[in-house]
C-alpha cells in the first residue's frame, strides 16, 4: 500500500507497513495457485530470496489476529475473484524459509500493516512496503494480486529510493571479462556508481567483471541510498568446459502443485474441464533453472494400457504453469522435470486430479422430467440442475470405488434420496448455498460395475451440479 492511502495519524505512532494475515474463521474460496519470485530486503541485507508458489488463504500475525488476505480485501473488494497476493506470498516464504513476520490488522483498510521481518522492524522513518514487478503497490498487500511469474519485493525504508535491476551473461569462461548493466527498475534509467562484484557501474550503468576461479556466483548490486537488486547467477567455467558443469553437480528441488488437492476433484478449486497445473522449482546456489518438462497421464479404472503412460505437456518450458483440459469421469496425475543449466534434472508428482461428470455428460448420466438446467457463474461447467418436483430422478452408471455428489445446498432446500446398488440414504440439502460443494460420499465400494439413482424427496428444491467417482 502507498503511504498516501493510509489514515492520516502521526507516522511514529502507526504500524504503517501493509502485512500478512493468516487463517480468518470464515473458510476463504480456493483459486489456482501461482509461483512468483520473492525476495525480502532488510535494513541491511538481503532476508530471503528464493521462489515460492503461494495461494489466497487466511493469515495470522501476533498483533492483528486472524483475517482472509486473498485479494478479495477492501471495501468494495479490490478484487472481483480470489487469488494469490502479494501478501500471502509473504506468509508463505516465511513458511519455507523459517522466518516470522508481525503487524496490526485495519479494519478500515481490511489489511494489514507490516511492522516486522525476520528481525527488521520499522522505524519511525522507515516502513515494510510490497512491491511487485518494481512497481509499488498502491494498495494493501491483501488487495494486491500477483500471478505466475511475478516479482514480489518486500522492502524496508524503500519508498522514494531507486530499486536496483542486475542484467547480464549467466555465464562466462575464467579470466575473461563479461558486461553487467545496473538500472534504476523503475524507470530503467542508468544507475551509475553502483558495486557490482567488487566493480562500480559508470555513467551508463555498465561494468566489465572477471572471475579467476571456475564455480557458480551470485552477484548482487548495491549502491548506498538505493535497494539492492535482485540476484543474478553466474556459471563460470575454464574455457572451452562445457558450461556450467564446473561448479554444479547436485539437483535443483522441485514441487509440483495439481488442483484439487484437498479431495482430488477439479471442481475443488476450477469451474470447467480446464484445469490449470503450476510447479516451482529452485536450484539454491547452483547454476540455476534452465527449464521444466511437463507431463500427464490418465490414471485409475478409466485408464486404458495405451493411456497409462506419461504424454507430454511441455519440454523445456520456462513457464511456472500452463492449462490443461481432461476428459469427464477421468483422473489424471501430472509430473513436473526441472532441468538446471548443468543438466542435472529432478522429477516431481503430485496428487491426482478427478474431472467430474455433470448434465452434458448424458451418455454417463440421464434425468428424468422435472428437473430444470440453470445457469450460474461459480458452477461447475456454469450450470447446475435443480428440481423442485418430488420424485425427478437421475440415473447413472460406473466403475469405481466411491461417489461423491457435488452442488450446494439452499437456505430452504428439501431432501434427496441416494441409492447406490439397492442401498438407499436420504441426505437434507438445506443450508448457505455455496457452489461446487461436496453434498455426499459414498461408502468404499467393491470393484465392479455400480448403478447409482437419485431422487428429489421433497420438502424443498435439490439442486445438483456434478458427480465424481473415485476410480480406486
């Protein structure tokens, strides 16, 4: 948040800085997650610099207590839809990288108001504020989005000083010069006499750097009254070794992040058959990431032998995510590659996704008169099914081990009998109607074929938006 949007009381006496909050007692919507880039710049280093793949979720800090912070904050809402900000970006690099953080919650803001990092606070002259892409956020940490790919910056006593941007070669061959530029990110203006590997920039923002030794360096800009720039990885290797493999032989970490994986179905956290997959992955001090390989394939009792095996998304990407379109009744697992720039290569899974099946799908499920197809935004596939008839059915049939009935429930919703194979239970769908909900699991299952009925009991309309069916 810029500091002209804060209330106007006496600096000393504000915890100005926006911040992080964590865990509020009302459940907040999932969306896709997102990597992003983030460092943290203290009073006189650098905190944490490292990748981190983040979410809106609730944040907890010791002074402000416990409030939503998914970029949905503010009044109206900074934000039409839920998603990753710059703050739960934040609180999550403090999760990965041991550190904690402090500050007051503003009501009147619905944000919160970064006073501590690590062991940085604030000051009387100098605040924590969030910057993503070099661009000062105007708005709080809890209102301000950020997606796949981003730059997020937490800074302290940054406002009003240039933010340093290292450019040059990543890599380069012992006892010969290579050419960095350091710029003013900002406006990407020269920043002249800033310290570049033991060499200060001239009036064009350049300098020319050796290095006697082969290895892998990290190189940083500095430059009194400014921030400090990102950093900038450097493979250097004796000439005509091929690059990078002088200094680097261990495996860069990666973590793979599919939808769905709180119960495995799309429709936890997507409206539609396309789905989207993120990863990050980070190579510490070594030579850094060159790319990924994406993969997929089907998995469970749908599978055939010809579509078990891995097929490729992507090969050598340098994306963070990419989408992904699955068949209904299928579930698919997905496998993330990163590849460093030495070749060394490091695989992840993560957990299988589950595509329901809904009302387009009538060769898997059929109604009976009754029923009424309706279009709603935050649906599944954007329409559900409802009836207000007693007796409306549905039927369908599958293979598998579980089934699970999605849709919401409504604050004057009746009753729905489930009958699975002669088994029957009625449930009540009557409460707070939120979309994409699961109403009813089934016992485990024995293997084989399964019919299944489904019947508007009354009391109330029913209201139905997919159906998912664990293959296992």
């Amino acid at each position: 948040m810029s500091r002209r949007l804060l209330p106007s009381r006496p600096r000393a006496a504000l915890a100005l800085a926006l911040g992080l909050s964590a865990l509020a007692a009302a459940p907040v919507a999932h969306a896709a997650p997102a990597s992003v880039k983030l460092r943290v710049e203290g009073r006189s280093s650098t905190l944490y610099e490292e990748p981190v793949t983040t979410d809106g979720h609730n944040v907890t800090t010791a002074q402000g207590g416990t409030h939503k912070c998914d970029g949905t904050n503010g009044s109206p809402p900074a934000n039409p839809s839920p998603g990753p900000t710059s703050t739960s970006t934040l609180d999550d690099g403090a999760k990965e990288g041991g550190f904690s953080f402090d500050g007051p919650y503003n009501a009147g803001f619905d944000d919160f108001f970064i006073s501590r990092i690590a062991s940085d606070s604030e000051s009387a002259t100098e605040f924590w504020g969030n910057v993503t892409n070099f661009e000062f956020s105007n708005f709080g940490g809890c209102q301000t989005r950020v997606k796949s790919g981003d730059e997020v910056l937490w800074v302290l006593g940054g406002f009003g000083k240039p933010l340093l941007n290292l450019s040059g070669p990543i890599s380069a061959r012992t006892g010969q010069s290579i050419g960095v530029r350091v710029t003013d990110g900002t406006d990407n203006t020269p920043a002249a006499g800033a310290s570049v590997g033991g060499k200060l920039t001239g009036a064009d923002g350049r300098a020319s750097i050796s290095f006697a030794t082969a290895g892998v360096y990290n190189l940083k800009a500095t430059r009194a009254g400014s921030v400090r720039s990102q950093r900038l990885t450097v493979c250097v290797d004796p000439p005509g070794a091929p690059s990078c493999t002088s200094g680097d032989k261990s495996s860069p970490s990666v973590e793979l992040l599919a939808a769905g994986a709180r119960g495995g179905y799309a429709s936890d956290r997507f409206t539609s058959r396309t789905v989207e997959i993120s990863w990050q992955g980070d190579d510490g001090i070594g030579s850094g990431i060159s790319g990924y390989d994406v993969d997929a394939r089907e998995t469970g009792a749908a599978a055939s032998t010809a579509a078990s095996g891995w097929t490729s998304l992507l090969r050598g990407t340098k994306k963070v995510s990419t989408r992904f379109r699955g068949r209904s009744g299928r579930r698919y697992e997905f496998r993330v590659t990163a590849i460093d720039r030495a070749g060394n290569r490091r695989s992840a899974t993560g957990n299988d996704l589950l595509i329901p099946v809904d009302d387009r799908d009538r060769s898997l499920i059929s109604f009976s008169r009754g029923w009424k197809r309706l279009e709603r935004k935050g649906a599944w596939g954007r329409f559900v099914v409802r009836s207000t008839r007693r007796g409306a059915s549905a039927r369908l049939r599958f293979r598998g081990r579980r089934l699970a009935l999605i849709g919401r429930r409504l604050p004057k919703g009746g009753k729905l009998r489930v009958t699975i194979d002669g088994g029957s239970r009625t449930i009540r769908l009557r409460g707070v109607a939120r979309h994409r909900r699961v109403l009813f699991t089934s016992k485990r299952l024995g293997s084989g074929l399964h019919r299944v009925r489904l019947v508007a009991a009354g009391g109330g309309p029913v209201e139905l938006d997919a159906v998912a069916v664990q293959p296992r």
